[in-house]
C-alpha cells in the first residue's frame, strides 16, 4: 500500500511537471497518479507490456497520470 502511494506520488508530480503546470495540488496529483497507475496499467496490459521492477512501476503510472491530466484539460477547456 505504501509503494502505491509513493508511486501515486512521484507519478502525479512527474505528470505536473511534464504538463508544464504547477499540478492541482498535493491531494489531488496523488489522487490522478493513483488512477494514472490503473490506466497506465490497463493501456500497457493490452500492449503486452509490464512492470517488473518500481522504475517500471512509475513510468506506466506517469504516462497513464500524463494522459489523465490532459484528459481532465480538455474537458475543464484548460488546454
């Protein structure tokens, strides 16, 4: 549990960063991270792709929080 945090984390933040955006704040980058990992997770599953170490781990769950965050973007008219 405490490694889906700290992944949920680092994940969200990185998605802030890569963004050029100052995030939506601590919770809620936590928060799109923890949902970043499923995504990333499901979108790499039916590529046949998986994570097998914690770098691994946080790649997937960055690009899936990347692609969360640009999702929420688009909707708030942001982008």
């Amino acid at each position: 549990m405490f490694e889906w945090i700290l992944v949920g984390l680092i994940s969200g933040w990185l998605a802030g960063k890569i963004l050029n955006g100052n995030g939506y704040g601590m919770m809620c980058d936590i928060g799109l991270g923890l949902l970043g990992g499923v995504i990333g997770g499901m979108i790499f599953e039916v590529l046949g792709v998986r994570a097998h170490n914690f770098v691994g781990s946080i790649l997937m769950s960055t690009s899936g929080a990347t692609a969360l965050v640009i999702a929420t973007r688009i909707i708030r008219d942001e982008i």
